[in-house]
C-alpha cells in the first residue's frame, strides 16, 4: 500500500512540472528504430518521439523533435534537449558547434539509455558528464537492481528502489563532478578458470545522475532499452522529473 501510495504522489507531482509561463520548451532528439525487428520494443525511438510529445504537450510543455539533431534555428526556441537515439555523441562538427552555443546560454540537456554513446566519449563526457566507450565499456540485459543512492534531489525525492527487465552499462567514463543518483551492480567476474573473483560482486556502477557545468545541466538515465520500461509509473516519473530538473533553477 506504501509504495502504490507513492507512485500515485509521484505522478501527481508530475503534473504539475511544466505547468510553467512561458512553457517550458522541449525538444526530442530520437534516433531511429534499432534492436531488432519492428514491435520487439528495444531502443524504438520513433514510438518514444510519438509517445513523448503527446506525453510533454498534455503536462503544458511546448514539444518539438525529429529523428535527427535539431536545427540551429529549433535550438534558439528549445530550452531542454531530451536525447533518446542510438550514438547521441555522434555530432558532426556544425552541430556540436551549435549544442555548444546552446548549452552556453544556459540550455539543459536529457540524455537517455544509448544516447550516452557516440564516437569521441572523451568529449561527450564533458557535456553529460559521463559517456560509453566502445570497446571498453559494457553492458548488462537483465532483470536489473536499480538502487537510489540519494533522495536530496529533486528527481529521486521520494523514490523507491525497484528491479525490472531492461539494461545497465558500466565501465563508463565519469566525469568527478557528475552527481550520482542511482546505481546497479556490476556483473561479478570469473577468471581463465571461471572461478568468481568475488572483489568485483559488489561493485555499484552509475546508472543515473545530473552534472552541472559553466552554467548548463544535465540529466543521465542509462536504463531505457526496452520501450516498456517507460509504461512503469516509478520509472517514468523520475524522467518527467530529469526532464524538467535542467531549468528549474532558472
């Protein structure tokens, strides 16, 4: 009864998020359907970019987006970019300079599950505060832990701990200044042997948080490979939530 009780508040409260003057402006930046065939619901930005528009507009923001990086003239009138496609740090090297003046008047940024990935994570990092390496970073579909390390935020106050079936990644590059939010356990490790090296069981891994630099903010949440994930209450109030976090200083 607890727990029913508090996704109720939680979704209560997020009605009221972008009920704003002037409204808060959205901008989704999907990537194509991935993962398989049509229907199976793995990284289907096209039904997210759907979804999510209607979802945003009904709570009183102004929504845009496309399946591809917004214009110069769509970033003037966006105040938040919700990133949910394959490779989101793959910008070529006019729209990175357009992100980058975005980001200097203060814009705010949600990068999604895939979206932490991209061809220069050294970079990326800085933007989101950590990113996907490949070759060097890895992944974990499962019924997964989720584990809020920290209630003293806006986006996990109130929120409980849950498992589901979806995905985490580890062994990102983090940047210092990023702020953990919730976290997941690594897969334990075996040597040549398949002996368990029981030092790695319990190592917790970043699966969301917010990073703040020169005046922009970021919001990471790494679970949200399946499309279905985003139907559970718990899980989709706390990205209502990640969305709105980025201007609710201003």
């Amino acid at each position: 009864m607890k727990s029913r009780l508090l996704t109720v508040c939680l979704l209560v409260a997020c009605t009221a998020l972008f009920a704003a003057e002037p409204p808060l402006r959205i901008f989704i930046r999907a990537g194509k359907k991935t993962h398989g065939p049509a229907g199976n619901g793995q990284h289907d930005g096209p039904t997210f970019l759907k979804d999510w528009k209607q979802l945003l507009s009904e709570r009183g923001a102004k929504v845009d987006g496309a399946i591809a990086f917004p214009t110069a003239e769509q970033l003037e009138n966006t105040d938040v970019i919700v990133f949910y496609t394959e490779e989101g740090g793959r910008i070529n090297t006019e729209d990175r300079a357009n992100l980058e003046k975005f980001l200097k008047r203060g814009g705010g940024i949600v990068a999604i599950h895939d979206s932490v990935c991209g061809n220069d994570a050294q970079w990326w990092k800085t933007i989101i505060g950590g990113a996907w390496e490949h070759g060097h970073s890895k992944w974990l579909e499962a019924e997964v832990p989720i584990y809020y390390v920290t209630q003293e935020n806006p986006i996990t106050e109130g929120a409980s701990n849950f498992e589901f079936d979806d995905e985490i990644y580890y062994d990102l590059h983090m940047m210092p200044e990023a702020k953990i939010l919730a976290g997941s356990w690594t897969p334990d490790k075996r040597n040549t042997k398949g002996n368990r090296l029981m030092q790695h069981i319990y190592d917790v891994c970043p699966q969301m948080w917010t990073y703040e630099k020169d005046g922009h903010r970021a919001f990471v949440c790494i679970p949200g490979h399946h499309y279905k994930s985003f139907n559970l209450p718990h899980f989709r109030s706390v990205i209502l939530r990640g969305i709105a976090w980025p201007e609710s200083a201003t």
